[in-house]
C-alpha cells in the first residue's frame, strides 16, 4: 500500500497539469522581475502559479479516490501480466502430461480470478474491495502453488518403480483433491462477492472475508505438510528433489 500511496501522492501534486503552470507561471514572475516589473507577465505568471495550486487543490479533493482507483489498477496490471507469463508456461507444461485435471483446475483458477478483478475494478467499488481482492489473491497463489508442486510429483515419479511411483501418485492425487476444493470455493466466493457488490456501499463483506480466511489456512496447510515431508529425514529422498 505504500507504493500505492506514493504514487497517488505524485499524481495530485506532481501531475504535468498542475506542475506546467506553476513553473511557467514563476518563470514569468522571474522575468517580470528582471524587467523591473512588467504587468502583463506579473499577471501571466500570478495566473499560473495559482491556477496550477488551484488545480492540485481540486485534484486532492475531488479526484483522490479515482486517481487511486486508476493507480491500484495500473499497478495490479503490471503485475498480473508477468504471472500471466509464468502461468501460461505452466499451462504448456500441464497440457504434455497426459493428465487434464491439472490444467482444467489452473484454467478455472485463472477465469475466476480475472472475474474477481473485473467486478473489483468497477466504480465505488475498487476501494472497499481491497481486502477482499486481497485475500482472494492469496488463496489463489496457494492454489497454483499446489498446483505446481502436484505437477513437480508427477515429473518425478515416472523415472521410478512402482511402489515408489505409487507414493508420489497418491500425494498428487490428494493435492490435486484439496486444490478442487479450493476452486469450488473461489466459485461460491466470487457469487458472493458479485452479489454484495451490487448493493449498497455499507454492505457487511465480513461473513466473506471469514470464510476466505479459513480456506487460505487450509490451503497453505497443505504447502505446509508438503514443506515438512520434504524436510522429513524419514521422508524418501526422490520427493525432496
């Protein structure tokens, strides 16, 4: 939020409509006094500097919220475009392993976020939104986290026996169960989401904002148990790799 706020703040008071006419305006302050007071530049240049504060004054006021909505949108797009990179190089990968759930499940993700993020951009909306969107976005990256570590078991199982194979089978298997959940989650949550932000501004997102708060934890309790069988000494050493 800080480099939300940064940038906010030099869009009101550093913007080139409110920056251009203070400068003109001094420089022709300047030169009416290097001309022993020239009236028609002391106007000129008084015009300028107050019609450029004018300016910034009415920004702050009236423009702070949409300047901020059109900063959080610009900043999210950045991102958003270099996953959407990384994302699509996963997509690739998935579709050469002879197993669809895997990319059927990163391909929903991916709609029902981007249905998140088009609801959460529309006016009076982008604001009271954030936490909301926050939280969505953090259920989402534990998601293709997961999603990732189910097609790292899959890679490394094929070189293996089948008993070894069978192990590393069986844990993607309950991965790729626990990710679906997630999804049919992220599914009722975004038709609650839709739904409160069609009505009025004071409605009551906390029953949302509990339940994605208990389904992040259960989706990064996964990345935790998978975390521990990696560092396990007990664990075998082809599912550390």
């Amino acid at each position: 939020m800080n480099q939300v706020r940064n940038r906010v703040l030099r869009e009101i008071f550093l913007a080139p409509s409110v920056v251009l006419p203070i400068v003109g305006g001094l420089s022709s302050l300047l030169l009416s006094w290097a001309a022993d007071g020239v009236g028609w530049l002391t106007m000129a240049g008084l015009a300028g500097v107050l019609g450029g504060i004018g300016w910034m004054a009415t920004r702050a006021i009236f423009k702070t919220e949409s300047i901020t909505a059109e900063t959080i949108e610009k900043l999210r797009g950045q991102e958003i475009a270099a996953e959407e990179a990384r994302l699509d190089q996963l997509d690739r990968l998935m579709s050469q392993d002879n197993d669809d759930r895997d990319q059927d499940l990163l391909r929903t993700l991916r709609v029902q976020r981007a249905q998140f993020h088009q609801i959460a951009s529309q006016p009076g909306v982008v604001i009271r939104s954030q936490e909301i969107l926050s939280q969505f976005e953090e259920l989402y990256r534990a998601s293709v986290n997961n999603l990732y570590e189910s097609y790292r078991l899959l890679m490394q199982s094929k070189p293996l026996g089948v008993n070894e194979r069978r192990i590393l089978l069986d844990e993607r298997e309950r991965l790729l169960k626990e990710i679906q959940v997630s999804v049919d989650f992220s599914f009722s949550a975004l038709e609650q989401y839709r739904s409160f932000t069609k009505k009025t501004v004071g409605t009551d997102l906390s029953s949302l904002r509990e339940e994605l708060d208990e389904s992040i934890k259960i989706a990064k309790r996964t990345e935790e148990r998978l975390r521990e069988l990696d560092s396990s000494p007990d664990h075998p050493a082809y599912l550390r790799e």
